[in-house]
C-alpha cells in the first residue's frame, strides 16, 4: 500500500496505520516535488518510495495534464524531474516509478542510471523496455543518466542519453 504524500510526518502516521492494521511493509507515492526533495526523511518512515511520474512532472513543471497548450511541460524527460528521481531514488529504499515514463525504453535506461529499483508499466511495453534494459550495461544507464540530467531542455535530455544508449537503434528506437 502506497499513498501519495508531501512529508515525512505524513509517511510516519501512514505507516503507523499500516502496522495498525496488520500491513508489514508500508511504502509511500512520490509525485509532489516537496516528498523528492525530502525523501531521505521519508525514508526513515517507510520501507519503499513509488514514483509517479506523471504527477511528478504536473506538479514541477505547475503544468496541468488537462490542458494542452502546457504539453511541452509534461514530458518526463524533463532534466528538473530527473533530479528528482534521482534524489528520490538515492534515499536508502527500493524506489520503484509508475506511469508512462517506465515504459519509455529509453527513459526506463536513464531511469534505471539514476537508481531506480523497479518499474511499472503497462503490458505492451515490456517487451522493448527489456530489450533495451539488456542491451546496456548498469554504467552506461548511469551515463545516460548524467547527459540526460545535464541537458537544459527534454528534448535535449533524451538526444544526450541517446548517446550512450547506443543499442537502442539496433532495436529500432
């Protein structure tokens, strides 16, 4: 069980509740920038982060998915949200990401670079996100990371990481 939160004292009382009611391993949603950027407090509290990457990106970005003129600030590949992931995934527990940005095989290669332990995406996706997890090494997500987390914009984050995932045009991404 893995309820949306802001701050520490709210994963605290959650995972009072959920030992309370008998759950054994509380974990907690990130998807607002203030639980990102307190994660190693959060952590404290509970035993697994579960980043959602859609609502992280909304609210960086002050970007609502339900209007479309904002789209260019919902794209995951934004570098102010790969921070967070990685701030996030660098707490000290198993930090896994939900959404659409998991089942991007490149992203999900950059994802895996900043730390994440797991991903969550739909069906379809599994295919090419494993195909391209298995044809890059654990080093080369990390630099694929780092380029992407240096770029100035996304479309610039998603040609730098390309650039280490040089596997991905084998597979025709």
């Amino acid at each position: 069980m893995a309820p949306m939160v802001t701050d520490a004292e709210e994963a605290a009382y959650f995972a009072a509740a959920c030992g309370a009611a008998g759950i054994d391993h509380p974990g907690v949603m990130i998807e607002v920038p203030a639980a990102a950027l307190r994660a190693r407090d959060l952590a404290a509290e509970v035993e697994f982060f579960s980043l959602g990457t859609n609502d992280l990106t909304q609210y960086t970005c002050a970007a609502d998915r339900q209007i479309g003129g904002l789209a260019d600030f919902q794209d995951p590949w934004q570098p102010a949200v790969l921070d967070l992931v990685a701030i996030a995934a660098s707490a000290g527990v198993p930090c896994g990401v939900c959404g659409e940005a998991a089942g991007d095989p490149a992203l999900a290669c950059v994802l895996v670079g900043l730390g994440v332990t797991s991903l969550s995406m739909g069906a379809p996706s599994l295919p090419l996100v494993r195909a391209a997890l298995s044809r890059h090494t654990l080093d080369e997500c990390r630099q694929a990371a780092a380029a992407a987390r240096a770029a100035r914009a996304p479309h610039a984050a998603r040609e730098a990481a390309r650039t280490h995932l040089t596997a991905l045009t084998s597979l025709g991404l």
